[in-house]
C-alpha cells in the first residue's frame, strides 16, 4: 500500500488482484446478483482510492480494506430497506446441482445458510468473515467494532 500511496500504479494492481476475488465472496453470500456485488466491490477500491492518504501503515491493509467494503454493504442494503430475497427461479437452477454435490451437501448448505440468517447482522457478518473470507479474529473485530475477546467468544459459544 505504501508504493500506491507513493503513486506506483502497478502496486494498485497487485491490491486489487489480490482483494478483489475475496471481496466478490463476501458481497456474492448476501448480495446474490453478480452486478450488484461487482459495484459495490468496484466502489470498494474507489473509496479506497479516494482514501489511499489516511491508510496507517502501522496497520494491516485487510482488514481496512474488509471495513471500506463492508460498510458499502451496510449503507446498501439501507438504502434498500430489507434484506434481498433470492427468487424461485433461482432456487430452481440449484436443484440440477443436487447430483453432482450429492443431496447431503446441498441439505449442510442450506442447513447453514439458514442457521447464519437467524443470527443478528453483526454476528452473521464476524463468522462468515473469519470463516468464509480468512480474516483473523482482530481484523473481524476491527471491522465490526467489537473488541477481539468478544469475536473470540463468539466462535467458542456452543451452537
């Protein structure tokens, strides 16, 4: 980050070529329409951009990078007002899938899927985060503004 911020435009290309397919993840899992996680992935590295003089360098660059972008999601999904539902048809394309993945694994999914639905936004966010995305417990913390011994409890509560 320190090479961008000093005007290197090839070191924006290795940040975007190593953030942008982790971001693309994290805004598919709620988002569902490629479109509108590419703009918001997109947005992410323009705030990031606009904002390359305020990055610490003392600090890792992930989990500023995860912030900028989780609270595009967040002011997203506000001006929406409700959450994004996913529609039949698209459930229906899933089902050809069941005999490549096996009917198990399509149940563990949705079993998961509903599982994570249930939990408060936050909470939601911190575990796909650590889990899903590989961010470690302070950077997870960093981003949802909890402290990293609060994130840590929440991964050893039993389920």
């Amino acid at each position: 980050m320190g090479a961008y911020v000093a005007g290197d435009a090839a070191a924006f290309r290795v940040i975007f070529e190593r953030y942008a397919p982790l971001l693309m993840r994290a805004m598919l899992r709620e988002l569902y329409v490629r479109d509108e996680a590419n703009d918001l992935v997109q947005q992410t590295f323009l705030q990031l951009h606009r904002a390359r003089s305020d990055f610490d360098p003392a600090q890792k660059l992930k989990p500023w990078v995860f912030t900028i972008a989780m609270n595009l999601k967040r002011e997203y999904f506000r001006r929406k007002k409700r959450r994004p539902e996913r529609s039949l048809d698209a459930e229906a394309t899933v089902e050809p899938a069941v005999a490549a993945l096996g009917a198990a694994r399509v149940d563990a999914q949705r079993t998961l899927a509903r599982v994570l639905g249930d939990l408060p936004a936050d909470q939601r966010e911190v575990i796909e985060l650590h889990w899903f995305d590989g961010l470690e417990f302070p950077g997870c913390a960093a981003i949802e503004l909890h402290d990293e011994f609060d994130v840590s409890i929440l991964f050893q509560a039993p389920v």
